[in-house]
C-alpha cells in the first residue's frame, strides 16, 4: 500500500520543507542537474557557487548539518573545501 500524502496536490514553494536532493560534485564547467532550494555539508568548509543570478561567490566556513537557503546553478571546484555537499530540492 502506498504511503498516503494529503499534500500531493499542493504547489511546493520556496518556503516549503525540502522534499528532494541530490551529490554534489564541485566542477568549475558544469552546472547541477537542478537548482537547489538549499544546500548543506557534511564537513566544515567553503563553498564556492554560481547563484540563479549568475554572481559567483564563495560560501565562507560552512557549518555541517545546517541547511543553507541558496539557489545554486553550480558548485565549483576552485575555492570548495567542504566536503559531502548536498543540493536541496
């Protein structure tokens, strides 16, 4: 039987609880398969992204475990010391 989700039919926001994510692996060429809704490690780092806008910045000494509100087109590999990095969906 399959689980039951009274919220199926409902639009999922920015403000919404995450319900996706996925591995990222830092590359300074290519884009994530999907924008994030947030972000996350799993060690203490920097992050350094391309944001929707486009603005290339570093994440500075990234907490793990914390979820970052972000929308991240790319997580590039110069300037990313963090390791696991998790994109939110």
């Amino acid at each position: 039987m399959p689980i039951l989700d009274i919220f199926d039919d409902h639009h999922n926001g920015l403000t919404g609880p995450i319900c996706g994510g996925f591995d990222v692996t830092p590359d300074d060429a290519t884009d994530l398969p999907q924008m994030t809704r947030g972000v996350m490690v799993g060690s203490v780092g920097d992050v350094a992204v391309v944001l929707k806008s486009g603005d290339a910045i570093t994440l500075p000494a990234l907490s793990p475990g914390v979820i970052y509100p972000v929308r991240i087109t790319r997580v590039l590999a110069t300037g990313t010391t963090a390791s696991g990095i998790k994109g939110l969906i």
